[in-house]
C-alpha cells in the first residue's frame, strides 16, 4: 500500500509538538506541502526545524496564530486560503473538579477544542466541495465516548467534534470530499511524558512503566495495556487523509488501543 498525497497542501492545527507533530510529519512524508501551526513564532521554527531535520527533502511552512478566537483562524485563514486537508487537531484538557470549573473555562474549552475546527472547517469546506477533492478530520478522543468525571469540560468537547463531523459528512454527499473523525485513547504526547516523568521520578519508574501503570489503573479495558506513540495515531490520520480513503466518510475512527469496550 502505497499512500501518496504529493501534489496536495496539509494544514495540521496545534502542530508544533505531540500527536499534531507526528501527524505532519507523516503527511509530509507521504508528500505533502505541510503547513504548521502553532501560536508562537519560537514554537513554530522549532517544530519546522525538527521536521526538516528527520527529512530534509519535505515541503513545510509555519503560520504562527492562536485559534482560540475568531482572529486567530482568520489570520490562518489568510496565510492559507484553500488547502486540499485540514486536521482539527488543535485541543487542550486537563484534569478538574467539575464543581470548580468556571462558566470562563467552559467556554474557553468550547473556543479552542470545538470553534477553531468549525470556523476551519466553514472557511475551508466549499473550495474542496467546489474542487470535487478534499479531506477535514477531526482528532477527537476516546474520552468522547467515555467522558472522564474528573475532565466533563473536556469530554464534551470531543463529544461536540464527532456530531459536528458526522454532520459535515452528510454536506459532501456524492462529492470526493470527505470529513471524518479519529479517536487516540491514552498516547505519549510530549504534555502526557511531561505528567508522568513527574511520577516516575518519584515512584524510582521509567516513564514507559509509569505509563503502563496509569493505562492499567486509569483505563483498565485497554487491549493494548499500554499507551499508544503520536507515531501509531499519525498513522491512521494520514492513511484517511489520502485519496486510498475514498470510501471512509462520516466514520469515527478509533485508535484506542481498546480502550473503548463496544464492538462497533
């Protein structure tokens, strides 16, 4: 199988590190003309660096814009009228007592995880519809189906981006466009390393145990018993963002590990 999107210009929101990076750079090795995105200039050459680096000969370009308003999307809106993909990956989570989360950081959630992937998907939608040829996927999660009680403003907003992304399926009936979701359960991004080397120091464990450790406690149906690499979810995005995706359209993608216990 081999999966080639040259010829074609990638936009990866929130890409300067973790599952945003792997995703980019996978693209990019598939042949892509990758656009990073982050909201720092220093995070973004960082990240363009990193990539040219592992491969020299990738096309790759950073729009530095914060898309947690409508602002910030315009200005990437600008940068970059008319990609052939777009990956919503942009999202923050943390742990929180739901009695203690403001009605300000509800909507913050609901801003950057929810809004930044709808303003996208509305600016970037009818140039793909109008070329007959494009691909939108969101990076929601397994906490989407599996709300976590000690992260509800989370859950929710991945919950939001699969109704939102089957919906937008439905508009691209009988064109080659297609918009679909994938679901990464527990995966080492660099702010999940970040939380458990932490913990890891202070149990005398490697990070891979302490991960292996709060994948068994924490998310005890797991297959897998283990968390996933940004690599292994990459590898999902960029086979549906290819055109040997055709036929996968308002799909909910798992790569869970397991994680999620139903059989469809």
């Amino acid at each position: 199988m081999l999966i080639d999107c040259s010829g074609q210009t990638a936009v990866v929101t929130g890409s300067t590190a973790g599952i945003g990076f792997a995703i980019a750079l996978g693209l990019a090795r598939a042949g892509a003309a990758v656009v990073i995105n982050g909201r720092t200039a220093q995070s973004v050459e960082a990240a363009l660096h990193t990539l040219r680096t592992a491969a020299p000969a990738l096309e790759a370009r950073g729009v530095v814009a914060n898309l947690a308003d409508a602002q910030g999307c315009s200005a990437l809106i600008e940068a970059v009228p008319d990609p052939d993909i777009l990956i919503n990956n942009l999202g923050i989570y943390g742990p929180k007592d739901f009695f203690a989360i403001s009605d300000a950081e509800w909507q913050r959630y609901f801003e950057i995880n929810v809004m930044s992937g709808v303003r996208l998907s509305r600016a970037y939608m009818p140039g793909m519809l109008k070329r007959n040829r494009g691909r939108i996927i969101f990076i929601s999660s397994e906490s989407a189906l599996n709300i976590p009680a000690d992260m509800l403003h989370y859950g929710f907003t991945k919950t939001a981006q699969l109704s939102i992304a089957r919906g937008l399926a439905k508009l691209t009936r009988g064109s080659n466009v297609t918009v679909n979701s994938v679901l990464p359960g527990p995966t080492l991004s660099d702010g999940v390393v970040t939380m458990l080397t932490g913990a890891a120091s202070q149990q005398g464990k490697s990070v891979d145990a302490a991960a292996r450790e709060f994948v068994r406690t924490q998310r005890p149906s797991s297959i897998i018993a283990r968390a996933s690499t940004p690599e292994e979810v990459a590898n999902m995005v960029v086979y549906v963002a290819s055109p040997l995706a055709s036929a996968t359209n308002g799909a909910a993608l798992r790569v869970d590990g397991g994680v999620i216990d139903t059989i469809a």
